[in-house]
C-alpha cells in the first residue's frame, strides 16, 4: 500500500473490498486507488475529487 502525499491509497495485490456490512465490492484491477479526502462520487475508489477540492495530506 502506498499514501500519495494529497491523494489516494494505492493498493496493489490480491484482496477482497467489502462494504460496512459485509458485501463485497466488484474489483476488476489488482490495483486500485482508495479515495481519502471523502469526497469521491465513486467510494471507496478515488475519482481524482482530491484535486478539485485541494486535499491535503501531513504525509
């Protein structure tokens, strides 16, 4: 797993994602990026709002 300073996780290899409840989330990558700033229309997938918004990060 990788923090990007002001931007998502990336996480590479062969998990399962699931929702509060327990469903599993489709995952068609072997890599994906988390969202961390919030507000992505595609949670928990990053869709680059970050930089719209100006996230910012202490890492």
């Amino acid at each position: 797993m990788v923090a990007y300073p002001d931007g998502p996780l990336l996480v590479r290899g062969d998990f399962e994602i699931v929702t509060p409840s327990g469903e599993p989330l489709p995952r068609n990558r072997k890599t994906v990026a988390l969202c961390r700033c919030g507000a992505s229309i595609i949670k928990p997938y990053c869709d680059g709002t970050h930089k719209l918004i100006g996230f910012r990060t202490d890492d």
